[in-house]
C-alpha cells in the first residue's frame, strides 16, 4: 500500500474527520492545538507539506494559522504552508493550528470554516 495520510487529534490515535476550534474573543485567539499527519501506509510519504485551503466561499482561511511543532511547542504561527518532511509507515508528525481574530473585527459571521490538506508523494 502507498503512502496515505490523515490527520490525528493531539491524542495522536483519534482521526480528526471535523475539528470546532469555537468562537473567538475579539481580538485574540483559540488555544493553540497540536494535531498530527499520521503515515498509515506502508511506504514513506516524502515532501509532506501542511496548508491551509478556502471552505466553499466561507473566509475562516483568512483566520486560520499554522505551526511547525518545535520541541513540542508551536513555532512560528502564520498562514504559509507548514513542511513535515517525510513520515515514514506508521509515523506521525506533529503540527499546530489556531484561528485568530484580528483587532478592529468582530467575531460576527461565526462560524468561520477552513481546511487543512496535507500535500505528499509517496515512494
């Protein structure tokens, strides 16, 4: 079996199918949340790459932030992909995600929507 990938809840055994991070305050942000992309083919996922994509015609993606996981805290938070590198057959590797609410927006038009795709080829 090739490469395939999903994404684990910071648990790291539950599949994340759908994730509510909830409302934000105004302006500020959700607690920050490590998830995983977690190999459970049997071949090495190369180039694994975290990014975030538009939900329909909903703008959560502008709200949506990344992180690479540094020594299991969050690196840098930004909306640019985020590289995991290869993941080797039943590996896992860790990234963060929180949604921000900028200064001068409100939370009106909650729920913001966005999703998360993990680009990858397989060996």
């Amino acid at each position: 079996m090739p490469a395939q990938l999903r994404v684990l809840e910071s648990d790291g055994t539950t599949v994340v199918t759908s994730k509510n991070f909830g409302n934000v305050a105004t302006p500020g942000t959700t607690t920050n949340t490590k998830l995983y992309a977690n190999n459970f083919g049997t071949n090495n996922a190369t180039s694994a790459t975290v990014t975030i994509e538009a939900f329909g015609t909903n703008d959560g993606d502008d709200y949506t932030q990344i992180a690479p996981d540094v020594a299991g805290s969050p690196g840098t938070f930004a909306q640019t992909p985020v590289v995991l590198g290869t993941i080797a057959p039943l590996a896992s590797a860790p990234f963060w995600v929180r949604i921000a609410q900028p200064a001068g927006l409100t939370a009106d038009n909650n729920p913001r929507r966005s999703n998360l795709a993990i680009d990858y080829l397989t060996t």
